[in-house]
C-alpha cells in the first residue's frame, strides 16, 4: 500500500517522536542532578491545577511511659501555613515545511527537532532549580520564610535556623558543621529528629571540590591518616548541576546545600510532557506543526531536611 496523505501524520509523527524523545530522555551522569532525580526533587503528580499543602505539627510529640492499664496518652498533631501552588504549562511549537521535511538535506530537520528536545530539557532544568538557586531570598516555605534561613518559626513556637553559619564556604569543617546541625535540627513541634546528611548539592564549579570531600580515601586534602567520615561513615552522595551556577541569572557557584532522605523540595506534575503534530494539509503555507507541552510546578513546604550556605563566608 501506497503511503498517502492520510497517513503521513502518523508517519511524520513517529519520525519526529523518536528524534525528540531520544534527546530529551538522553540519560545524564548519575552525579547530574536533574528535575527527574528523586534524591532532589520529591515527585508528586497531583489532579489538579492548584495544588495545597500545609505543614504538620508534628507526630502528636514524644511518646511517654505507660503503666498498666492507664489509658494511652495522646498526642493532637495539627496543620497549618498553608499554601497553594499552581501548575504551569510549558509549551512550544516548530514549524517544518513539507519540502523541508520531505527533502531533509544533511538530517537539518532532524537537527532542528533534536535542538527543539534540548530547549525543552533546559526549560524544565531552569525552571527546576530556580527553586535552590533562590532559596536564600525568594522561595519561600509556607511559613513566609526563606527556604534556607536562620529564622524560621515552628508552629510551636520555636525558632530554627537552617543556615550553614556565616554561610561558609563548603570545606570538610563547613560540611560537618552543616552535618551536625542537621542532625541537631527539631521538627515544628520541637523533636530532634536526627536528619542525616545523605545528599549533597553544588554547582558544577563546587563539583570536584565535593567529590574530594566526601570521596577521598583519607582526610580531605590532607596527607593525614585519618579517616574521611564523609566516604565512610556518612556514604554522601554529591550531586550537582549547572542550572544552579553563576552562569544563570540569580544562580551562584559557591552556594551548597545538605540534604536529609526527608526533605521536603517536591516536583508536582500535573501533565508530563505530550508532543502533537498538525499536518501540513491544514496549513496555508503546507508546514507541518510539532507542538510540545508540559505542566508542572516545583515547591517545598517546610525547612526540615535541608540545610544550606551561599558559600560567601559572611
């Protein structure tokens, strides 16, 4: 059977898919974080639009010693400083002429639809890690609150500070103070919950920097024989990413961050990302039309499980 124009959408279509899927889901390093990547964003797909989260109290506080046949004492945990994040929808479109497409001299469409696949990628990434690339002014927690600050107030009252001191620039003796005041940080009701560092963030400029840190085989830098908690005791994963350095607006390439397996930075997806193909033969100018679209927001809730420093030393 001849191919026919009723069947070229479905054909153009497939063609196109399998370009811009093998670019867009080409995988990374597994040290290159991305909005994927579960260790840094949470994934959460909601069902609608708008999306509300408050913050918990707590776990109804310590439990208490019982004595025979007392009743049980209970706790009356609570919510509160609720906020509501609203998906956004990402979308763009390329116009192929039918020559063009037909013709593809030297695979140029093929390039454009691979370049098309990248931009969309970088859309998400940019998007993504505006989210840490902020988190010292304008991401804010549900409390009103910088992300990373020293200021934090808990539902009961307290005040915690998530804010490596004098925001240190990241050495062994930053991170395991950042290490320890992870450890030591309490929940909204006031427990030490005993976060422990597993994930740790930079940009690419802090890459090797980290991985010296955490990895070397003694201490850090250091012809000493001691031995490196970080690899050995701790097993801290590095992560970084470009999208959080100097080389995008508002981005540093000091800035790190410690995080706890029970952070709370989350991805919500409300449509993953969809491509559509209008065919040529609705065009007046005879242009194929491949669309794009995706809807998601990034937000996070509570200060607990992070803590971080613009790396400035002040």
């Amino acid at each position: 059977m001849s191919v026919t124009n009723a069947l070229n959408p479905t054909v153009v279509k497939t063609e196109l898919d399998a370009i811009f899927v093998q670019e867009y889901s080409y995988p990374m390093a597994p040290s290159v974080a991305t909005a994927e990547t579960p260790e840094i964003f949470k994934q959460l797909t909601i069902g609608n639009a708008a999306h509300i989260e408050a913050v918990l109290s707590g776990g109804g506080g310590l439990w208490t010693a019982k004595g025979e046949e007392e009743p049980v004492a209970l706790g009356s945990p609570r919510v509160a400083n609720k906020v509501t994040y609203y998906a956004v929808t990402f979308a763009r479109g390329l116009a192929i002429s039918k020559e063009f497409f037909d013709d593809n001299m030297h695979s140029t469409y093929s390039e454009m639809v691979k370049k098309f696949a990248d931009a969309a990628r970088a859309t998400r990434e940019t998007t993504a890690f505006a989210l840490w690339r902020n988190a010292f002014t304008t991401t804010l927690t549900a409390d009103g609150i910088s992300f990373v600050d020293d200021a934090h107030t808990t539902i009961a009252g307290y005040t915690v500070d998530n804010q490596v001191a004098s925001n240190a620039v990241l050495s062994p003796t930053a991170l395991n103070t950042a290490m320890v005041q992870l450890q030591q940080q309490i929940s909204q009701d006031g427990i030490i919950m005993g976060q422990q560092g597993v994930f740790l963030l930079a940009p690419s400029a802090l890459f090797k920097s980290a991985c010296e840190i955490t990895g070397s085989a003694l201490a850090s830098g250091t012809a000493n024989n001691d031995m490196n908690v970080f690899s050995t005791a701790y097993a801290i994963r590095v992560f970084q990413s470009p999208y959080l350095g100097a080389a995008v607006s508002g981005g540093s390439d000091t800035a790190w961050f410690l995080l706890s397996r029970n952070h709370g930075v989350t991805r919500y997806i409300r449509e993953a990302l969809t491509t559509q193909l209008v065919d040529y033969v609705y065009s007046n100018n005879d242009e194929y039309v491949y669309k794009g679209r995706f809807r998601e927001v990034y937000g996070v809730t509570d200060y607990v499980g992070v803590v971080g420093s613009t790396g400035a030393g002040v």
